[in-house]
C-alpha cells in the first residue's frame, strides 16, 4: 500500500482557500483547482516506489489485478479529484466511446498537433464523470424544459432574445434546444456581447431563479456560454449529494468542494464560458439535446458500511465510508485496485494514519482494513 503525494492544479477557476482549509495548511493566494490522485501522465501520484505511473507500468498485473487488465488494459482507469470551485469553469460536453475513437483518428490522421489551441480529441477514451459534494456545490447540468428555458428569457425583458423564446415553444423539445443553442453560438460576438451585458443586468435586477446567471455574467461578461447556461438545469447539492455526467450531456461546475472521479480521459468540447477554442460542428454533433432532469444521486446503503453511488459506468466506482467514534473495523480488500481518501476525522488505513486531503493506493488483492472517526471515500473498478 502507498501512500500518495498529490499535485494540486491552480487553474484560475479555482478556490484560494478550499483546498487549503481541508489540508489544514495556509493558503498559498493562488487558485487551487484540483488535486489529483492517479495514474494520469500530466500529473501521476508519487509513492515511495516512484510516480504511480511508473509503479503500475512496471507490473500492471499484480498492482491492478488481472480481471482489471483484461477489461482495460494495463493502466489505472479512474483518475480521481479533489475539486475546488471558486468560478464557474467552461460550459461542456464529452463523447461517448465511439464518438472518442473517430474523433482522436480523425485529427491524428489529418495530423493535428496534439498539443494545438484548436485539437477537440486528447485521446480515443470517453469520459463519463460523478462529482460528490463536500460542501454546498453549485452546477449546472442537462437541459431544463425548453418551455421553462424560454420563461426564464422572457423574462428578462431582453428584445434580441425574444426569437430564442419563440425557439423554445417549438416543437419537437430536441430540435428546438439544438437550433437556439446554435444560433447562441454562432451569433454576432458583438452583437451577442451586447445581448449578454443586458440580460446579466436583468438577471442582476431580478434575482431569485436568475441569479446564478448574474454571478455567472459576473466572471464571463459578454461571454455567450452566459445565455447558453440558462437552457441547463441549476442545481445545487447539499454535502453527500452527487451528480452523475455521462455523455453528451451539457454541464459546468459553478462553485464549491467535491470529490470528482472520472474515466482516465481528457476530451472536453466547449460550449461557453471560456476564452478556450469552441468547435461548434463537433459541439453540435456530441451534444445530446434531451431535456431531463438533473438526476441528483444520494448514496446507497452497501455491506459492511458502505455507501454506494451506483452509477452505469464500470471504469470507476466511487463509495464512503463514514466512521463513527468506537466504530467496527472495516476489511477493504479487493481484487481490484484502489484508492482511499480521507475528507474528515482521523482514518488508520493498513499502517497509514489518513487526516482530510490524505490518500493511498491499494494494489489489487493487498489486504487492508480501515477503523477511526471520519470520512473516507473508495475508488475503485468494476471488472
């Protein structure tokens, strides 16, 4: 069992304090994003053994079990975070499988650079993702009814979106989200700047349903992603609450803590809400446009403790533990490799005492059991 020393990502969206407060440290000043625990090549954990890439590359098969290896190959699936919002990150979508393997071939045969401003497809994986709330977490995700979409303009009182509301009470649902989403999309940027500068003032004036629009304005002014976001269901979680992405679906994370787990992928397209390329064919062609509901997930009760957010995707399963005091001693062995986080208390993992912000790997097969007063969350495969 190692434990892992985690990079912390400072993108400018995120938190100056959250990550920090969790550790117990100072904060630095500096937006700290995401902490990652994993695998991935930008930013592998370190152990004792080496980078945790390096560790699994040298014998994939005793660290991730051989039922793990057979389904995905010789590296970890899952990359997990700790995530910290201060802004609103980019409004986004990701593909599916098939979708991520066409895309990737694509531009490696027309030989886009893979580090290129305009490259879409990273990789040839898809990246189906759950964040859980640490704290309160706001988001946005899915389309909302289109007709509750076009009160939500309407009111604003904003003449240029008055065609997007007639838009909105079209039918079918899915075809009238696709044509307003396009025409916020390929507008006029001026004229469009204009539109969002007026509709962030309303949203402003209006509060209640609108607000997280002004607060959204208030870090991408002018920004069409601003309009595009008022189509998409606000929710927010309270803590242990998560939200489950899976493909095609249009989301942003707005603000709070959470931990996120993800397939092993870094394809993002974007809608909005970002100064980064936006490649609307291909945005339009991901995107699924089907009104639902947010689908907010709350854990369910598992052997032995455990608490489960059931999702369909095999490349991660995320779960907690949440240990009282004079609590049973729990045995987490697995024949699939694992990552345990503490988020509060005190967690005796094995031989490693884990506070809040604190990880370790557990190869596939090693035993482990966990006791104390706290927190702690479980990543691992479905093979």
């Amino acid at each position: 069992m190692d434990r892992l020393d985690n990079t912390v990502r400072p993108y400018a969206w995120g938190s100056t304090t959250a990550i920090a407060q969790l550790l117990g440290v100072e904060p630095t000043g500096e937006p700290q994003a995401e902490m990652w625990m994993g695998a991935h090549p930008g930013a592998p954990s370190r152990t004792g053994r080496g980078t945790l890439a390096e560790v699994i590359d040298a014998d994939p098969e005793r660290e991730l079990g051989a039922a793990s290896v057979a389904k995905f190959g010789p590296r970890l699936p899952f990359l997990l975070k700790l995530l910290a919002a201060g802004a609103p990150l980019s409004l986004q979508v990701h593909p599916d499988l098939d979708q991520a393997k066409a895309g990737y071939a694509d531009e490696e045969r027309r030989g886009v650079p893979a580090d290129a401003a305009h490259r879409t497809y990273k990789d040839a994986n898809h990246k189906p993702e759950l964040v859980c709330a640490l704290t309160d977490f706001d988001g946005l995700c899915g389309f909302r009814d289109p007709l509750r979409a076009a009160e939500l303009l309407d009111a604003l009182g904003v003449d240029s979106l008055k065609p997007y509301v007639d838009l909105l009470h079209a039918q079918p649902e899915e075809a009238a989200l696709r044509e307003v989403l396009t025409a916020i999309l390929t507008a006029d940027r001026d004229e469009m700047a204009r539109t969002v500068t007026e509709a962030a003032a309303a949203c402003d004036r209006l509060g209640g349903d609108h607000a997280p629009y002004a607060a959204i304005a208030h870090h991408y002014p002018g920004d069409p992603g601003v309009i595009a976001a008022m189509l998409l269901n606000h929710v927010r979680l309270q803590p242990g609450e998560a939200l489950y992405l899976g493909a095609g679906v249009p989301h942003a994370y707005l603000n709070g803590l959470g931990v996120e787990i993800m397939a092993n992928s870094d394809n993002v397209l974007r809608c909005g809400l970002t100064p980064k390329h936006v490649d609307v064919p291909e945005l339009l062609r991901i995107v699924r446009f089907e009104p639902r509901d947010p689908g907010v997930l709350r854990p369910e009760a598992a052997p032995d403790g455990e608490e489960l957010y059931d999702t369909p995707t095999d490349e991660f399963r995320l779960s907690r533990y949440v240990l009282p005091a004079g609590g049973a001693t729990h045995d987490l062995t697995l024949a699939t490799p694992q990552i345990l986080l503490c988020t509060a208390g005190s967690v005796r993992a094995g031989e490693h005492e884990l506070s809040p912000g604190t990880s370790v790997f557990v190869p596939a097969g090693e035993k482990v059991e966990v006791s104390g007063t706290g927190t702690l969350f479980r990543a691992t495969v479905v093979a």
